[in-house]
C-alpha cells in the first residue's frame, strides 16, 4: 500500500487463535483434571528422593583439637549435602534459638 511518500505493507494474516485454559489453574482447581498432553508418563517424570527434615547438628568444640574424625565426617556430610547445619550453643541449637525470637 502506498500513502504519499511512506510505503506501508500489510501485517500478514496469521489466522485467528484458539482460546487456551490456563494449565495451572486447571491443576489448582482440579488435578486430576489436567488433560493428558500437560502431563508426563510416569516413566518419564524425575526420580525425586525422600528429604530428610532433620537438619545436621555439628558439635564444633569436637573438632577444635581435630581429633573426633567422626564429627568432622558429620561436619563434611553436612556441608555436602545441606550446604548448612546447627551448632548446639547451652544445650539448644542457634537455629532453634533464632526461630524463637
């Protein structure tokens, strides 16, 4: 098409578009409703393992003569597979301690 000196082109014609439901509300409001194309076989889904809730307690004065191989095992699993844990301080925990205040 052309206006004066400005040349416009036409936006090609795409056709019209399907209203879609929103998959999360569908899964929100009714699991089992989610139609079978939002959902992966079971054989293909993650493998995830159980999680342990009871998080590491590392007695630091066990390991300040380097001596207790088995707390500085607990220690080194700890940061491993937690990337934290807790230090008792008088008989509770620094975790503990800091929830209650």
């Amino acid at each position: 098409m052309d206006n004066g000196n400005i040349k416009i082109e036409q936006a090609p014609s795409w056709g019209s578009s399907v209203p879609v439901a929103n998959v999360q509300e569908m899964a929100r409001r009714n699991p089992l409703s989610v139609p079978n194309k939002y959902t992966r076989d079971l054989d293909d889904r993650p493998n995830l393992s159980p999680v342990s809730s009871d998080i590491p307690v590392i007695d630091l004065p066990l390991l300040s003569d380097g001596s207790n191989e088995e707390e500085l095992k607990k220690l080194d699993l700890a940061c491993k597979n937690w990337g934290f844990f807790q230090v008792p301080y008088n008989n509770t925990s620094f975790v503990h301690t800091n929830t209650d205040i």
